[in-house]
C-alpha cells in the first residue's frame, strides 16, 4: 500500500542538521509516511545518514535550487499530502500528528516557526537579530498572504492545480501568492511548528540576506503589474529609514538577555538595513549584488 502523505526534505551539504532534523522527525509513529530526502548535489557524503535513518527515502535532484529539490520530490512520491520541512529544521515531537491534521483545514496550511540557538550564551549580534526579527510566520501568513516552505502542508491536488514551485524567486511566497490568486486558501495552524537554527555570525546572515534581496527583486520584476525600477528604488530609501523605527523592538524585546546583546543586536539591525538598502539600490540602477 502507498504511503497516504509524504514528507519532502530538500537537503545540501548540511548533514549534521539533517541527522537532527530526521532524528526529531522520526520519533513519531512514522508507519504510512513518505519520508523524502531530496539531495541536492551534496560533496559532503550521505552514507552515515542512510544507515542511520533506514525508513527514509533518499533521492537526488542535480539542478541546483530548494524549489528544484522540492518540485522533485513532488515528482518522485505519490502521496496525496504533501508535507513540506527544510532539513536545518527540528519538528516538535508532536509534527506528523499535527500535519496529517492541518491537512484537511484548507487547501494549504502554514505552520509556526520558533528559533534557537546552536551556541551557547551570550548571543552574537546576528544571533540576537534573528531572535526577534527571523520568521515573523504570523504576519507572512496573515497579512502578506504566503506561508514558508519550511513548514507547509498542502495536498498534490492543490500542488498540480497551482504549478510547480520556481527557482530563482522567493519560491515559497511566489507559490502561495500564484496558489491564491487562483482562489486556494491558506491559513496558520499554530501546534504545526519546527524550530530553526538563528544565523550565529555576519557572514552568515549576509548571505542569508543577499539571497533573498536576490530572490525578492525578481519577484517584484515578475510581478503582474510589472514592478518598475523606480518602485524597487523608493522602497531601498524606505528600508534605510525603517533602522531606527525598528531598534526599540528590539532593544525592549523581552527575548533578549542582557545589555550586550541588545546593543549587539540593534547595531546588526541597522548595519544590515542599510546593506540591503544599498543593495536595493544597485538592483534598481541595473546592477547585480
């Protein structure tokens, strides 16, 4: 008999934080789901992995991309839920009981995101930023109108209606947006949740943040009402200026322990806005970043 759901993992060269996240994954009674690692490419070798983690399912995706990864496996499981988890990821205990849930909530079903820490105390000031500001999943959910594809729940139905995912865009916001605009509806499931790792260090949230400025553009490019480059220029100078409004949150944030990492935190916040700004900037005067 073929599985009823399957989980999709796309995965590259992180195999520490996959073996935690199928770890987690696999404490729950996992009889009937599709676990699916999508390789994407790795150097580093999976073998290990495999040993460890019999029940689950390794495939490989040679295009490189977490949206090509993803639109594999779709292509490579039959399930009828489609249960979407990242492999830096760790899925509370309770994940699988509560996705087999969200499944029949609505056509598609964003879940909660909470971070952690992978050093030890006190936080770096990327640490700290992320703390406060990474996954604001309630407000990409319930305002801007896309859910993560750390932590979504769909049907295949819903998936062949809407199109594969694309690469090269903010793929998971791109998705859901394309998924409403042909009337499927999506809502938040709070006891859906996973833990994410915050960035530890600058180079590692600058290049968190280089790809989505990467990704954003292009969605703005692709955007129906043709996003212009005067558009996306207006919104680099509103970046710059949104430093300020926000170092009170996270200064008072009561996440946060300690003096040093406030002041670490908000000296990364406003360093950060004004790369992204100026990144913005060079986007709309037809450079690259």
């Amino acid at each position: 008999m073929s599985a009823e759901n399957v989980v999709i993992i796309p995965h590259y060269n992180d195999v520490v934080r996959l073996s935690r996240c199928l770890s987690a994954l696999t404490t729950a009674d996992t009889r009937g789901v599709d676990i699916l690692v999508v390789d994407n490419g790795s150097t580093d070798s999976l073998e290990d992995v495999k040993a460890s983690f019999p029940q689950v399912r390794f495939v490989s995706e040679s295009n490189k991309g977490a949206a090509l990864a993803r639109n594999r496996g779709v292509r490579d499981s039959r399930a009828d839920g489609l249960f979407f988890l990242d492999a830096d990821c760790v899925p509370a205990p309770d994940w699988l009981a509560a996705a087999m849930r969200a499944r029949g909530r609505a056509d598609i079903v964003g879940g909660a995101i909470d971070v952690f820490d992978e050093t030890p105390p006190p936080r770096s000031g990327a640490e700290a930023f992320e703390t406060v500001f990474a996954f604001n999943y309630k407000d990409y959910i319930e305002k801007k109108g896309f859910s993560v594809t750390a932590n979504l729940v769909t049907t295949r139905s819903v998936f062949d209606a809407v199109g594969p995912f694309v690469d090269g865009l903010s793929e998971d916001a791109e998705w859901c947006l394309r998924a409403r605009a042909k009337g499927f509806g999506l809502v938040l499931d709070e006891a859906l949740r996973v833990a994410h790792p915050t960035r530890s260090d600058w180079p590692a949230l600058e290049r968190k943040w280089r790809r989505i400025a990467r990704e954003m553009y292009a969605l703005h490019r692709a955007a129906p009402d043709g996003g212009g480059r005067l558009k996306w220029a207006l919104r680099a100078v509103a970046m710059a200026a949104s430093a300020p409004v926000h170092v009170p949150k996270l200064v008072l944030s009561p996440k946060l322990g300690g003096m040093g990492e406030r002041l670490r935190g908000a000296a990364t916040l406003i360093r950060l806005r004004l790369l992204r700004s100026a990144w913005m900037l060079r986007q709309a005067l037809g450079g690259s970043i």
